[in-house]
DNA sequence: ATAACATTGTTGCAAATGCAACATGTATTT
DNA sequence: AAATACATGTTGCATTTGCAACAATGTTAT
C-alpha cells in the first residue's frame, strides 16, 4: 500500500474561495458605498481624511508615523492627507518631542470636530442599518476574527511604515 | 419630565471602531502579505492578475463585463488586466453573441493553469496557516458576514460596473 | 570620536485606479 | 422609420497610491 505522492490528487483550493478575498471583494463594497455617501452629503473633505479626523479625534498628540501605523498608508500620503486637513483648519500641527527626536504632532481643532460629528450624525441611520443585519454576537465574532487576522499578518509581513 | 433633545446626548459611533473600516484595515493587511508573497516566489504575473485567472478557472466563457462584476473592477481596468494576460498567453480572448450582442468572451489556456496550480501550491502553506487561527464555524461566520454586507450594499450602491 | 545605523518627515516619480467620453451595435419607444 | 435608450469595450486623463531617495537629526557601535 502506497500513499499518494502526485500533486494532482491535492485539493487545490481558489484563492477565490479565499476569506482574504471575500475580505477584499467586501471591502471595495464598503468603499464605494463611503464614496458614494460623500458625493452626496460632503464636499468639504474626502472619506480618507475623515478617517483621519476621527483617528485624530480618538488620539492626541500623535506624530505622523503613528498616524501611518493607524491607517495603514504610507508617511507619504500620510503627510498630504495632513497638508490638505490643515488647509482646511481642521487639524492643527505642532512641534513637539517624541524619545528626544523632533516630530510633528497633530491635534484636531474644534472646527474639524465640528464637521467630524455632522458627517456621523449623518451617517448614522447608514451604520445603524449595515449593523441591523447581523447578530450581536456575529458582530462580535466577525471584528474577532478580523483582529485576529491582522495581529496573524502583522507577525508576517512588514508594512514598511 | 422632558425627553432630551440636544444631540450632544446622542452616543455618538466613531467610523474608525466600525466593521467596515475595520474591513479596509484588515484589507490592507491581506493586500501587503500577498504582494511579499509574489515578490518573493512569482514575477510573471500581479496578484491581481493572479486573482482574475483564478477567477477565469472557475467560469468559462465570461465577458469582459462579466469579469468585472467579479473582481469589482471597472471595465476600462478589466480590458487592461486582459490584455496583459493574453500577452503572456495565459488567457485567449474570442468574440462571441451574448443577448444576440457581439462580446469579448476570455477563456484560461494550459499555461494559464499551469502557473495558477504553481502559485496556488506554494501559497498553499500560509493559506492553512491564516486559516488555522479560526475555528471552522468562525470561518463559516466570518465568510457568511461578509456576504451578507455585499448584499446589503449592493442593494443601496451602485458600483457603476 | 567617528562611522554606521535608525527615526522622522518630505519630494519626485511611476504604477494603479477610477471616471468620463467615445465608438459601435442592439433594443425599445414613439 | 426615426429617435432614444442601453450594452459593451476602448481611450485619455486626472487622481490616488506606493516606493525609493533624500535631508535632518538622534542613537549605537567600533
């Protein structure tokens, strides 16, 4: 008795079938559903920068790399998104020390949390019905699952951020 | 006794702690790990082309609008992907009638399977590695979730595909 | 002390992506 | 029959995005 040693009798799986792919399929979703509420109800900021101004909002005194490390961008468009909210007024930035290095904090500014909670407001019956469909409990499960997902990636990967 | 009006009374969410940001973060994780993985094991196709041959492996006969539904890109995008895919000849393109309207309908080649069985097997080892971290009803939850906020949206979004 | 390295932020450039406009051909309406 | 609307695919352009290189500054090693 042999056991079989051919690759043809593996079962190949489909990237596909994959929950990293459903998670990205269900991620454009997300994000075209974001843009589309914004093309109707803002146009003072982008879905990216409100991101931010709600990371901002849950965080103080952030550098920029920190800011990066939360979204997951590059400092590159780190720093632009800040450029434009600056602009704007509803960020301020300041120098400040961070382990004896130099960096630039930001603080969201009354104005920026202002225009913050409009847009939450706003959103709020959209939230409260993607959130009507599913069990508490499965809501619980599906935010593990994805934190649990991340901290797995995070040990692989390197974000060069 | 009067009911509170004034919505600073209203709790307020915060998009950054909602399943769908926390889906694009997620994203962005799966998205960086898969672009390190063919980086280090594949330089003949993209992961995204990896991911429309897959799905060319699953469906035969597609048109090119057909594609795009799946991957959720816009055609304009989906013409391109081909392109470069036919070039390498892992895809043949063939006009066809579908609804009595001429159409470019895609079909995988040898190759194309060939190097999709290759990609698959050696991504075989971090896939049962991403998904040994849940339990097999998480899986079906998390997999369930999902597609149901895909239906949920693409009952209010129009994704312009 | 000096060299090598690490951290932070910026700039420039190239690739990816989306969107609007167009060309072509079919279906529907008037 | 003519006009209008729809479906498919392509092209061009503008925006987004990521990456590599750089400048400035602080830390570590030799």
């Amino acid at each position: 008795m042999t056991m079989p040693t051919n690759t043809d009798n593996i079962k190949i799986m489909h990237y596909t079938d994959s929950p990293s792919y459903e998670l990205e399929l269900t991620s454009r979703y997300c994000k075209a559903l974001l843009i589309q509420l914004f093309n109707q109800v803002c146009s003072e900021i982008s879905p990216e920068e409100f991101a931010v101004l709600d990371t901002l909002c849950c965080n103080k005194g952030l550098c920029q790399r920190d800011i990066a490390k939360l979204i997951l961008k590059d400092r590159a468009n780190t720093g632009r998104v800040l450029d434009s909210l600056e602009k704007k007024g509803f960020i301020k930035r300041y120098n400040d020390l961070k382990n004896n290095r130099m960096v630039r904090k930001t603080d969201i500014t009354k104005e920026g949390r202002e225009i913050l909670k409009e847009l939450t407001l706003r959103f709020q019956p959209i939230h409260e019905r993607m959130c009507k469909i599913f069990s508490n409990e499965d809501i619980l499960i599906l935010r593990a699952s994805l934190k649990k997902m991340r901290d797995a990636i995070s040990k692989i990967v390197d974000m060069h951020i």
